[in-house]
C-alpha cells in the first residue's frame, strides 16, 4: 500500500475547500439580477400570452365548420400572410430558425406585432399548427426588450432570448418544465444551454402561473378514468415502434424542406396563397373525415387526447398520416406561421394508435410513446419530449417514453427540421 506525501495531502484539502464555499457574486447575481428579471419577464409574457390564446379561440367560434367557410377562411390567412411577408420574411413559417441565427436583438416592433397577428390567424382552425414557433419568436423578442429597458448589462442576449422563449412556450402548451428544456435543447442536436436552466425555469414557471390563472389551469390532454397500464414485455415493441417513427420522420422532414426549398422560388407575397390552394383538396377531405378534430388542434389539443383513445382501423390511420404529411409542408412550409411541436405529436400518436392496436396492446400507451418519440425525432429535443408528454398528459410513463425516444433520435441523426441547430457548444460563434 503506497503512502501518501504530506504535499499530495495538503493539495486534496485545497481542492475540498474549493468546493465548501459560498460563492456570493454568483448568489447575489440571482438574486439581485436574475430571478427578478425572470420573474418580471414571466409575468408580462404570462399576460400576453393569455391574450394571444384568448383572441384564438375567439376566432375559432366564429367559423363554421363547413368545407366553404374553411377554404374561404384558409385563403384569408393565406393572402394576410403573404402580404405581411412581403418585405418581412423573418415572420414567415415557424420562426425558430430566424430567433436561433438572431439572438443578440429582439426583432422590430412592427415585426413583431405582424407575427403575432399572423400566427393568432393561423393558430385559429383550418391549420394544424403547432404554437412553439410562433411563442418563441415572440416571448424572445419580449425578453429582450425588457432586458433594454430596465437596462441589463449587455452580453447576456442568448440567455435572455432563451428566458422569453421558454416562458411563451410554457404557457401555451400549460407544460412549465417542458416549454423550459425545449427552449434551452433546440438550439442544438446533442447539447443543452444548461446555465441557463434556472432563469428560463422561472421565467415559465410565472409564466405558467399568470396564463393558468387568466386560462384556465387544465391540462391539454384529459386521460382521466383511463388505463395507460404497461409491462416489460411492451418495452420492444415501443423500441419498434420508435425505429418506424425514425423512418417517417425522415420522410416528413424531407417533404417539409423540399416544400420549403420549392417556395423559394415563389414571390414571398404568393407563397402562403400558392401552398394553401394546393392544400385545400387535402383540407376538405380531412374537414369531411374529420372525427379526430385535427383541423382544431391548435386551438384546444382535443385531437391529441381524441388518437390517444380512439382505436384507428390501419386504413384510417395511414390516411390520417398521410394527410398530415402533406398537408403541413404545403401550409406551413409554405410560409404560414405555426410550429412543428403539434404535427409532431399528432403524427407520433397516430402512429403509436396503429402499432397498438395491430399488437393489441395499449393503444394510450403506445399513442403517448409515439408523441415523445416523433417530437424527439424531430426536434431533436429527447428530454424535452419526454417531459413535455409528461406534463401534458398528466401520466408518469417514464420508461415506456423513453424507450421509444431513445431509438427515435438515434436512428433519425442527422435528420433536423431546423437548419440554424447547431452539433453542440463547440460549434456556436462567440458573441
């Protein structure tokens, strides 16, 4: 047995009381600096956020749900759009992309107000689009904006860009931790903004608690009374379940940058109009097939819990699917704001309702797995989808989610729906 030297000794102790300090520069930033700041900022985008969702369902009751009002409705939006995007395409699509490459300013105020208007329209019926895209363009902005206000020391813009973001993203989706981890894994494939995680957590954390209070404090999903009872022997299967979700993920994302790349070509102020009239068959048939409510989904998540509880026959699901696939990329590839979150979650549940029910197994088990794991896939956000599935369900499926996660975004690697994601830290410019 070797001795150990005094001098070895004395520099262990060294290295121990390093680590039995208080380091009150960094407790005196959080709580002079950080927490109010993030506080402040839930509460403004909490308020916002409420009215956001408010002048959505507003909308919402005033279309009837009938092919021509539909159709009429979609090219409203669409022409609106093209018109706002004309000489601002930054608000154009989902909007992640531009806030990721944009960080260090907020956008301007006119822009801003454009995207808002855009996105309440697009978010109202007609387009199954998710909210994440429009709430984190927005709530970074409001961020950052603050931040200019009250005069925050400069050179933290990331960090205050991402405390808006996930605060604007908690709230809509009701899911605190979850819009928290999103905002801070999306800007890369495998890495996370980890030192931001307690200003963003509190930040959605008020947000969550304003837009409750203001909203309503009920989850998305309501699977109250039923079973999402699993075994170990469901385990290979949601690992099937997550390979199969790999594969269609990749074909989605290849359609929705194909579409994407194919609207390039097109006027900006054409190219919401052009994707929708191509769409508008594929919105009619899903109006007419419709006892899912897809065509609502953005306004009150009904369709998440309508998959997770209604067996598909395979005819119903792949046409379901299939409808999707195509029907976002010319919408929302197209140039009409609204996120990838809720295609996601729809076209995993979707899937996870048909591997159900051809293995007679759960079909709320297996439609719930399928969500994290195409988000996870597609976002290439795995923690944050297993939470936010989590969260919005209210179920503590841990270990079946994230089976199907784990082989969703591994075998879906190199797969991404937004370009400005980086590999990880190493690679992302100095400010």
């Amino acid at each position: 047995m070797s001795r150990i030297k005094p001098k070895d000794a004395i520099e262990n102790c060294k290295e121990s009381i390093k680590c039995t300090h208080f380091n009150w520069i960094e407790i005196a930033a959080y709580i002079l600096k950080w927490i109010p700041f993030s506080a402040i900022c839930g509460i403004i985008v909490g308020l916002i956020a409420s009215l956001f969702d408010y002048f959505v369902l507003l909308i919402n009751t005033t279309i009837p749900n009938k092919p021509l009002f539909v159709a009429t409705f979609a090219v409203l939006v669409a022409m609106i759009t093209g018109l706002y995007i004309k000489n601002d395409a930054t608000i154009a699509g989902p909007g992640i992309n531009y806030v990721l490459n944009h960080m260090e300013k907020p956008v301007s105020f006119k822009s801003l107000i454009k995207k808002f208007i855009i996105s309440v329209l697009a978010l109202s019926g007609v387009f199954t689009a998710g909210r994440e895209g429009p709430s984190f363009f927005i709530g970074s902005s409001i961020s950052l904006y603050l931040s200019k206000t009250i005069k925050l020391k400069e050179g933290y813009s990331r960090k205050i860009a991402l405390i808006g973001a996930g605060a604007f993203t908690s709230a809509l989706l009701k899911a605190p931790l979850g819009g928290a981890i999103f905002a801070l894994e999306i800007a890369y494939v495998s890495d996370m903004e980890y030192e931001s995680f307690p200003q963003v957590l509190i930040a959605s954390v008020f947000s969550y608690l304003v837009f409750s209070f203001l909203r309503g404090k009920h989850s998305l999903m309501n699977l109250s009374g039923v079973s999402t009872a699993w075994s170990i022997h469901s385990i290979p299967m949601l690992m099937l379940l997550g390979l199969v979700i790999a594969l269609a993920t990749y074909i989605f994302i290849s359609s929705f940058h194909f579409a994407n790349c194919i609207s390039s070509f097109i006027a900006p102020v054409f190219r919401p109009i052009v994707g929708v009239i191509l769409a508008l068959p594929l919105l009619v048939i899903l109006l007419s097939h419709d006892k899912l409510d897809l065509l609502n989904a953005s306004v009150n998540y009904q369709a998440l819990t309508n998959i997770s509880v209604i067996h598909l026959s395979i005819y119903q699901s792949l046409k379901y699917l299939l409808l999707m696939m195509s029907i976002i990329p010319l919408t929302i590839g197209f140039g009409i704001s609204g996120g990838l979150i809720l295609p996601s979650l729809i076209m995993g549940a979707i899937l996870g309702n048909l591997f159900g029910g051809l293995f007679n197994e759960n079909i709320v088990l297996f439609s719930l797995s399928g969500m994290a794991a195409f988000l996870a896939a597609t976002a290439k956000t795995p923690l944050a989808a297993i939470v936010l599935v989590l969260e919005i369900s209210q179920t503590d499926l841990i270990i079946p989610l994230t089976a199907s996660v784990i082989v969703s975004y591994i075998f879906s690697y190199g797969v991404n729906a937004y370009t400005s994601q980086q590999e990880c830290k190493l690679n992302l410019p100095i400010q």
